[in-house]
C-alpha cells in the first residue's frame, strides 16, 4: 500500500502549505512595512526655549528641509526652509530676509526675492548642545542666538481642539 504523502497529490498539498504559510509572512511584513512609512513622517520635532524670554517655539527637521512656526490649529508648520549643511554635529537652514517697504519688519523666502534690501538668514542648529542660533551671512553676529532645543514626539505639539458646531 502506498503512503498518503508518497503521492503527487500529498506532495501537492504539502507544498501548497508551505508555500501559503510563506506567502502570508510576506504578505504581513509588506503590510507592517506599508504602516511604518505611512504613519512615519521622517521629521525630527524640536521644542525650543529661549533661556533670556522663555518663550517656546516649536522646530522640525528632515534630510532637506527645516521646519518653523507651528501652526496648532491646522496642526502643521507655516515654513520651511531648504537645508544647506547637514551632518552629524550641524546643521544649516538658509532663508531670505527681505523688506518690501509696506512694513518696517522683515519678511522670509525660501527663493531670493526681488527686493532693495535681501539679507541670507542662517540658522544653525548644533546637534550635540541644542543650541539654535540665526544670523546674517554677511555678518556673524547672531540674530538669535538663545535658545535650547530638546527632541520631542508630533504627539506632543500644541493642539488645538476646535468643538465644531457644524
């Protein structure tokens, strides 16, 4: 008498096991893979304290851009700002600063503006102390020089929760 297993039909199903048992363990990495770059945006936030004022501001970064003021009712960053040095100790944004002579304050572009007056702004944001400073390229003293980052989760951002009527 012959085996069951010593069959084309038993080795079939034998394989077809196997092979199933496979597929599905594929199947679950591509899924878990999937979620995982779904639900991760890349950036690094940042909450950052200025030691002199103690105002907080809120930062983030990723391999090409760098990212400020939050927004907590649209839960996203207003700016951002192409990098221009990134490594493992610093890294640098570049903006410009411009006046288009309706304010007196000035105002940010990622592009050099048509403008009298167009200032390069450098942040610089050193990545073993936390220290954040801005400053002109054309001159090295700091604009902003005070303030201490710490790494933060998204979760942890301001919010704010809006009780829609409609």
């Amino acid at each position: 008498m012959k085996n069951k297993n010593d069959t084309w039909l038993g080795f079939f199903k034998k394989t077809l096991k196997v092979s199933g048992f496979i597929l599905l363990i594929i199947l679950l990495v591509i899924i878990f893979l999937f979620y995982k770059m779904a639900t991760h945006d890349g950036k690094t936030y940042l909450i950052c304290k200025d030691e002199d004022t103690e105002q907080i501001s809120y930062r983030a970064f990723n391999d090409y851009r760098m990212f400020s003021d939050w927004d907590p009712l649209n839960e996203e960053f207003k700016m951002s700002f192409d990098i221009i040095e990134i490594n493992k100790k610093l890294i640098k944004s570049r903006a410009y600063a411009y006046s288009d002579g309706s304010t007196e304050s000035l105002s940010l572009s990622n592009d050099t503006p048509k403008a009298e007056y167009v200032y390069e702004l450098i942040w610089e944001l050193n990545r073993e102390t936390g220290r954040l400073k801005a400053y002109f390229s054309e001159r090295s003293d700091a604009v902003d020089q005070d303030r201490i980052c710490n790494k933060t989760s998204k979760k942890k951002l301001p919010i704010t929760k809006v009780k829609q009527k409609f």
